[in-house]
C-alpha cells in the first residue's frame, strides 16, 4: 500500500457530472436517463474478460428498466500512486452511467478525514458511497451511513467488521496461492529453500492471508519457507536486502527462489544481486517502476498487478446496480466472481518478464498509468 499523500482532490474533475460514453445529458430529480454504453475496452491478451462480460450483463439487465439519476461519492487514501488507476476506472463509469460524482482522497489525517468524508457525503444526498477503508478504523463511519439508508461498497481494502454490502478487489488468500503457483512453476524440484518477503504484522489480516495462500502452496510441493518481514520506510531497503542476503547465503537447503508479496518486493532481486546469485528465479507484485525495471533486465521474472482500474471502475457500477436492481439481485449478478463474504474478485494479471511492453500497451490502451 502506497503512503498517505495530503491530498484531498478530485482527479479528472471533482464533480463528475454526465460525460461521453453515450450516457446522457444532465438529468433532474426522476427524469429517466439515456441507456448505459459502456466503452469497448481494446482487446489484449490483458483483458479482464470475465469481468467485462459480467458487467455487459449487469448493462443489460439495467437497460431493460427505467433508469434513473444517481449522486455518489468515492473516497480513496489517496488520489495519486497505487490510486490512480482506481480514480481513473471510477470517472470513467461514473462518466457513462450518466450520474452525478465524485472522487476524493483522505488527506493527512487518514480515517479521521474518512469518517468525515463519509458523513458529508450522506448529509449531501449521496444515494452510494465507494470506500476504500483506513481498515476497521473506518467501519464506525460506514455502519452510521448504511443505517441511514445508503449502500456502501469497499474497494482496495475490505471492513469485515462492518455492514458493507459488497467488498470489490483483490482477495489476499488467492492472490497468495497465485503468487506461489506462478513461482512454483519456475523452481527446480523440491527439496529446496523459498524466501517470501512479506507480512510480518499478525494484525495485518490482509497482508498475512496473501503471505499463508503462498506458503500453503509452496510448502506443499515439499519447500522450506524463510520469512523477510517487509520494514516498511524507505530506510528499510536496506535492511531488508541485507537480511535477504543474508538467508540466501545461509540456508539450509539452499535457497532455490524468492517470492515478493508487495509493492516493495523488487528489494528481493535485489537481495540475489548483492548475494552474487541472480541466477534465483524471482517473482514479484505489483507494477512498480523498479520492479519494471528489474524485469527488463530478466531479475524478475513475474510479476502480479493487481488490476486497481477495474476496481475503481467496478465500484459506480455496483452501487449504480443496487440502487436501480438491489443488492441480491446485484450480487447474484456478479456471483461467478463473488465469495462468500460477500467480496467481488477483480483478480490479478500476471505479466511475464517477457510482457512488459504488452502489458504497458495494454495500460496505455485503457488510459492507465499504474
């Protein structure tokens, strides 16, 4: 997770109002709106298509009805870096569904600016609120905004302990077991040591889920695990190299591979560089520039995006869903990709060393900068 900027504006226009898309004009209070056009996506090998098909149909399940206005408002930690994908996708629905919103960031005083947030976007006629959670800090402020009548549905970051209707993102277990499956396929057979450099926080609940999916299964196919907990500064770097060197040159058995499960995880080719053994298979997460660039150099060898547009731009379609359908009928919609909990998997694209230039064609093709 990216750090906490002070910001607390909109990007791509505060107060989105109808946009292009073939949504339609400027709507007042019970007029009926044009019909929803989503925009084609371009093909690529990166396409979501199960995702897109799911959303045609939630498209076309709304069109048969009569369509209505809506206010919104999408409040995110930030605006700028790991966020900017997500404030990207949700304009760009908003912009087509023809509603009236918005997308704010925290700003520096984290959930307390949130629980603020969420209060005035009720206390402003907001019929659907995106949130991505500051954890269970913010769940008082969405259990008070669900108890007066407005959905509201997480992203990024789910609050299990609160009423939420629907989480949309990224799930940590199958992320974890996606990461290790895409490691495992480049290790030599077992036995052999793994180093994951990842949680080390048992109360982050997230980042440890992503960290046992990972370890089930490579501790099934019969490998040892060593742990780097993450330092999270950028002091850390430093530390945790060394520390990764360290277990590279001393474990027993040897390490066979390495597995990043975060951002920082380009600090694991790192390690093998200043160990003398970039021969390691490393995989990494998420779409780093210094993770870029190590993959460009063939030092990472995957790495896992965790698909921040579809986030976003899920989000206004969800909320626009429960509002017009309800929430069954739009959780059923979506039930193919739903877990039990009531979480919306965007899912993760796994980009080869080899595809890096692929997978920036594709970003570009969709407006992204990851």
């Amino acid at each position: 997770m990216n750090s906490i900027g002070r910001r607390r504006v909109a990007a791509f226009g505060l107060a989105l109002m109808t946009a292009a898309c073939g949504s339609g004009g400027t709507t007042g209070e019970g007029e009926q709106v044009s019909l929803i056009k989503r925009a084609e996506t371009p093909k690529s090998e990166f396409n979501a298509e199960e995702i897109e098909a799911t959303l045609d149909a939630l498209v076309a399940e709304l069109n048969e009805g009569a369509l209505e206005p809506m206010q919104m408002a999408i409040l995110l930690k930030e605006i700028g870096g790991f966020f900017t994908p997500i404030t990207t996708g949700a304009n760009r629905a908003m912009g087509e569904l023809g509603v009236t919103g918005n997308v704010l960031g925290a700003g520096g005083q984290g959930a307390v600016a949130q629980a603020e947030q969420i209060g005035q976007a009720v206390a402003g006629g907001a019929e659907g609120i995106g949130v991505s959670p500051f954890g269970e800090a913010t769940a008082a402020g969405i259990d008070e905004a669900i108890d007066s009548g407005v959905p509201v549905v997480t992203l990024d970051t789910d609050a299990n302990g609160s009423k939420r209707s629907i989480y949309v993102g990224t799930i940590s277990a199958s992320a974890g077991v996606t990461a290790g499956e895409t490691l495992l396929a480049l290790l030599p057979p077992a036995p052999g040591t793994v180093v994951i450099h990842g949680a080390g926080d048992p109360f982050w609940i997230d980042g440890m889920n992503r960290m046992q999916g990972a370890r089930g299964v490579l501790e099934g196919a019969g490998y040892k695990i060593v742990v780097r907990p993450i330092t999270w500064s950028p002091q850390g770097e430093i530390a945790d190299v060394d520390a990764m060197k360290a277990q590279i040159e001393t474990a027993d058995p040897p390490v066979v591979g390495l597995l990043g499960l975060h951002n920082v995880s380009y600090r694991c080719a790192m390690a093998t560089e200043a160990a003398g053994a970039t021969e390691l298979p490393v995989v990494a997460f998420d779409f780093e520039p210094k993770t870029v660039e190590y993959m460009r150099r063939g030092l990472i060898k995957a790495t896992h995006a965790q698909r921040q547009y579809y986030a976003g731009y899920l989000v206004p379609y969800v909320l626009y869903g429960i509002k017009m359908l309800g929430l069954d009928a739009t959780t059923a919609i979506f039930a193919p990709r739903m877990s039990k909990d009531s979480q919306l998997n965007v899912g993760l694209d796994v980009v080869p060393w080899k595809k890096v230039d692929e997978y920036n064609a594709f970003l570009d093709s969709i407006g992204v900068t990851q």
